[in-house]
C-alpha cells in the first residue's frame, strides 16, 4: 500500500507566499515522477508542476517564474514553493506521484488534496 500526503495549505494574502509539502510512503520501489495539480471552483483539475527522478521540471504557465517545485529523493519527499500568489491560484492542491512498487507494479498515487486560499 502507498500513501500520499499533503501539508502546508492555508489562507494567504495576494502578494505572499506558501510551501506545501508532500510525503511518499509505503511499499515504493522507486519514484518516476512527483507533481502538483490543482483544482479551482467551477474548474477542471490542471497540471501545476511536476519533476522527475533525474531532476527535470515542468510547469504550467501560469505559474512559471513564480512557483518552484523541489524534491528530496531520500525522502520520497516533493515542495512546491509558492510565491507572488493572486487570488486566480486559490484551489484544492493536490499531490501525485507515479511509482513502481515492491512488487514491480506501476501506480498513479494521489493525495487528499489541500486548500490553499488568496485572499485579502
């Protein structure tokens, strides 16, 4: 079994910043790839940013310049540091993770999801 869980969610004035966390545990092989997504009201849920076990990054466009997405491998651990945060970033932010288990079987992981809010 593998468990994926957030924290770091918050109210944020516009302007300010938030870290989110995201740990990985369980019967895990090895980590291919850790992102974030995101979930706004009335919204379809969107790729926020994601990285590989080689290190490479992607992020949506909405983000770039503003948000960095960091990972700590020995600690199946990924960050997403929010800066600059406008109110449009308000959502649900939710952790995924594509990994290979013990048993050689290949996952698509999500966590719970938490709320990040902007708002004066």
């Amino acid at each position: 079994q593998v468990r994926v869980v957030e924290s770091g969610g918050g109210l944020v004035q516009p302007g300010g910043s938030l870290r989110l966390s995201c740990v990985a545990s369980g019967s895990i092989s090895r980590i291919h790839v850790m992102g974030w997504y995101r979930r706004a009201p009335g919204k379809q849920r969107e790729l926020v940013a994601d990285t590989t076990s080689s290190g490479s990054t992607n992020y949506a466009d909405a983000v770039k310049g503003r948000f960095t997405i960091t990972r700590d491998n020995a600690k199946n651990t990924v960050y997403l540091q929010m800066n600059s945060l406008k109110p449009e970033d308000t959502a649900v932010y939710y952790c995924n993770v594509k990994i290979t288990t013990s048993s050689l079987l290949y996952l698509e992981v999500w966590g719970q999801g938490t709320l990040v809010t902007v708002s004066s």
